[in-house]
C-alpha cells in the first residue's frame, strides 16, 4: 500500500514540474513577444502606475526610466500631453488617444481594461505605435495630391491661354489709368475688388494683377465663379474635404481652391453669389489665413491673395441683409472699377482688329470688317460688352462665306439699332458743336442717374470733379 502511494506522489511531482516547465517555456515565449515587439507594450494598475514597460517603449516614447511612476505625473510634468490609461479609468472602457511626446513624437496608444471579479478595472494594458513617420507620410501624399491638382489647373489654364490671346487693348484713358493700377497692386499683397458689368474684362485685370507680382513664380492662379458652382458643393471645392466626409467621396480626401493657390491667388468671380454662411467662413480664411476642410477638425495656414470681382451692387446688398458688411469692408480695401465699352468707344475699332487677328488665325481664314460695318458696330451700345464683341466676330467669321464683312451679313440687332441712332440724329439737324454738346450733356445725365455721388461719375467720366461741376452748371443755365 505504502508503495503505491509514494508511486503516485512522484506521479504527481512529475506532472506538476511537467505543468511548471510548460507554463515557464510560455511564459519565456510570450515575455521574448512582448520584449521583442516593435510596438511599445506597459501594464498599468488603476492608478495609472506603469507596473511593466517593454524595451521599444523607450524608443516609441522618447524617453525611459519611468517604469513603477505614475503616468498622471508623467502628463502633469509635460513627458506626454494625455494618456490612453487616463481616459480608461475615467470611462471603464477600451480607449484610443493620439499622445503627442515631449521630444515631438505622434504615438497612438490603445488601453483595454482588465476588470475584478467586483467589475472595477484592476489593470489595463497599454499598445503603443509611434506614428510619427506615418503622419509626415500622409502630409507627403497630401501634398503631392495638391501639386497634381495645381499642375492639371496649370496645364488647363495653358491651353486656355492658347485658344484665345488675353491681350489688353488699353486705348481710352480710363483703360490705361485701370492697367496702370493693376501694376501698381501687383506690388502690394492686399485684397482687390474688381467692379464692372458683365464681360468688360474683370477677369484679364485680374489675371494681369497676379501675372505682375510676385506670386506668380510661388504660386499659381486660380479662378472660381462662386455663381456657377452650386451652393452645396462650393464649401467643399474651396476647402477641400477630409476623407469619408462625403459617401461619394474619394477615400483619401481632396485639396480645395484655397490649399492649391496656397502661395499664389485666388480670383473669386461673381462674389455676390456667394451664400451667406460661406461669406462667414471666407472672412475668417481672409483674417486668419487658416481653412479648414469639409470634415476635419484640424486647420491649415494657407498664404492666399484673395482678389474678388462682381457685377452686383455690393453695398446695396449689403442694406438689405444679402452680402456681409465686414466681409465687403474686407475685400473692398482697394475697388477698381472698369467702365462699360459704350462709355469707351474709342477702343471698338482696336477690339475689332485684335478679335478679327485672333480668330482669323484660330480658324485659318482672312477675313476682315468693311468700312461700313464698323460705322455700324461702332455706334451699338454693347451691352455685353468686349465678351459680345468677340463672341459677333468669331461668329461673323464662322458663318460669313466671303472675305470682307459687311453690314448685311451682320445680325438685325446690330443694324436696327444703329438706324434708331441715325434717325435721331437726322430729325434736328445741327452743328458739329451742338450735337457734340447735346452728346456730351446726355452722357453726363446718364452717369450721374447711375452714381451715388459726383465724385463716382466724374472717376467714370474720365474728368476732374470740377470740371463735372462747370458742366453741370452749364447744363442748369440751359435748362432755364
């Protein structure tokens, strides 16, 4: 009897020291994983005390010997900014941080509580990746995207510039006062407004503007027509959009407007059409020089000029609630104003010439105006300006089967207004000197019945203000 029992005791013995080598080979084995993990591995207790750290903890975290310390004393003396284990306690629940290091590392740190039987966390063990380098990556292919986006809108403003000449015709003296300025704020990196009717040319001024500065070897310019695009997807293509902001969206995100001009201008077209709440957004991007995409939390500088344009009365809709005024007060630091081309008809014949070169040369033709048909056009009003120009020659061009251009191939509009003109005239017949001056005092009637103040019409007028006032006095003396 006594036999067998000391036979199963050793029995016993051995498979305990069998149990006890076995539990220390996995022990070996995990403690050699943890020890050898690229990723930093650390128990913690609930009192945030570091009871165990790995060998790459002190690699992934910057700094070591902090093993059996407390990890809020560790964040209240500056080692870490947070710590996935605070947020562990203060929830019960597995948590992610980004920890940004005293010696400037990013580190992603995942905590998973381990609770009693009482259901309070007694440990909580810490993962720890250095993120760092995948950061500065991911800032790398951002910036890379944005230099594709610059170079296709580099590429299709080339082509552009290639299908049409932007040449100035500055032959009136408003027009070469405008191109003076424009050069004279090339210099000077301030906001512009562009003001003016619908294709005078607001664009090619403020093209010149940018050409003329120093941006355009830092920087390139884009345009954007804020009444073209719609509402709900221009504070996107501005801002740009964080990745999986959009469920149709790329995965990666995209640069806006604003990040792709970075260094360089922005030209925003048609301001007035801009929605109210993305005013506010724009005049924070313009005191600030920080946007922020559509999705994000976290802002970028951006170092933008901002040069604006519009059709509309600005401060008219600002009176009536439809355009912020510290917005307008923001982008209205130096107005420019480009007058109608029936307020500056000594240009037409030139525009004539130039638009007949241009598209003569796009379309492989000779064609060219008769006398006739330039009296014509020379005396139409021109509502749609120097873009209605250009756009009646190439057509004239296209559609006219002959070599010279005369008033019968040109559209009835162009004809039937001039007869109107000519029928006034041939009712009263007068002097040169009179129709000169009856010329001049409806001109003068005009403008002011479309200025605020004197001041306005006479800038638009081309002529002192004095002068504007001997006119008028003229005008008063006539009318008794």
């Amino acid at each position: 009897m006594k036999t067998l029992t000391e036979k199963s005791h050793k029995e016993k013995i051995s498979q305990l020291a069998a149990k006890i080598e076995e539990l220390e080979n996995l022990n070996r084995e995990l403690m050699g994983m943890i020890d050898n993990s690229y990723d930093a591995m650390a128990i913690v207790d609930n009192e945030t005390r570091l009871i165990k750290v790995n060998p790459a903890f002190e690699r992934v975290m910057g700094f070591s010997g902090v093993q059996g310390r407390k990890i809020r004393d560790l964040v209240t003396e500056g080692y870490s900014d947070t710590a996935a284990s605070i947020k562990v306690l203060e929830t019960g629940k597995t948590q992610s941080v980004i920890i940004n290091t005293k010696t400037g590392k990013q580190v992603l740190s995942t905590g998973i509580p381990v609770f009693d039987k009482n259901g309070d966390v007694t440990r909580i063990y810490c993962n720890l990746r250095d993120v760092t380098e995948l950061n500065a990556l991911k800032e790398k292919y951002e910036e890379s995207q944005k230099l594709i986006s610059k170079y296709l809108l580099e590429l299709h403003e080339v082509k552009k510039l290639q299908t049409l000449q932007f040449d100035v015709i500055a032959k009136s003296r408003q027009m070469k006062q405008i191109m003076e300025a424009a050069y004279r704020l090339a210099h000077f990196d301030t906001t512009v407004l562009i003001l003016g009717e619908s294709g005078v040319g607001k664009d090619l001024v403020a093209r010149i503007i940018h050409e003329a500065s120093s941006r355009k070897e830092t920087g390139v310019f884009v345009k954007i027509n804020c009444g073209a695009i719609p509402a709900e997807l221009l504070e996107s293509e501005l801002f740009g959009y964080k990745g999986g902001a959009f469920t149709s969206a790329s995965k990666d995100g995209k640069a806006g407007y604003f990040e792709i001009a970075d260094r360089g201008t922005l030209f925003l077209d048609e301001i007035g059409d801009l929605p109210l709440r993305l005013q506010v957004k724009l005049l924070a991007v313009i005191q600030d020089q920080e946007i922020t995409r559509v999705g994000d939390v976290h802002s970028k500088k951006v170092d933008v000029r901002i040069i604006a344009a519009t059709n509309q009365d600005l401060e008219s809709m600002v009176q009536k609630g439809k355009f912020r005024e510290d917005l307008f007060y923001r982008l209205n630091v130096v107005p420019v104003f480009i007058p109608p081309l029936r307020e500056r008809k000594e240009e037409i014949p030139f525009l004539f010439a130039h638009f007949l070169s241009e598209y003569n040369k796009k379309y492989k033709t000779h064609m060219r105006l008769s006398k006739e048909a330039v009296d014509i056009l020379s005396v139409y009003r021109w509502p749609g300006n120097v873009r209605e120009l250009a756009n009646l020659i190439e057509h004239l061009i296209i559609v006219v089967n002959e070599p010279v251009l005369k008033p019968e191939h040109l559209p009835n509009k162009y004809v039937s207004d001039t007869e109107e003109v000519k029928n006034v005239s041939n009712d009263s017949p007068r002097l040169l000197r009179e129709e000169i001056e009856a010329f001049e005092i409806a001109l003068i009637k005009k403008t002011l019945a479309r200025c605020r103040t004197n001041e306005e019409a006479a800038h638009r007028l081309g002529i002192s203000l004095s002068t504007l006032t001997r006119r008028l006095r003229n005008v008063k003396n006539e009318c008794q």
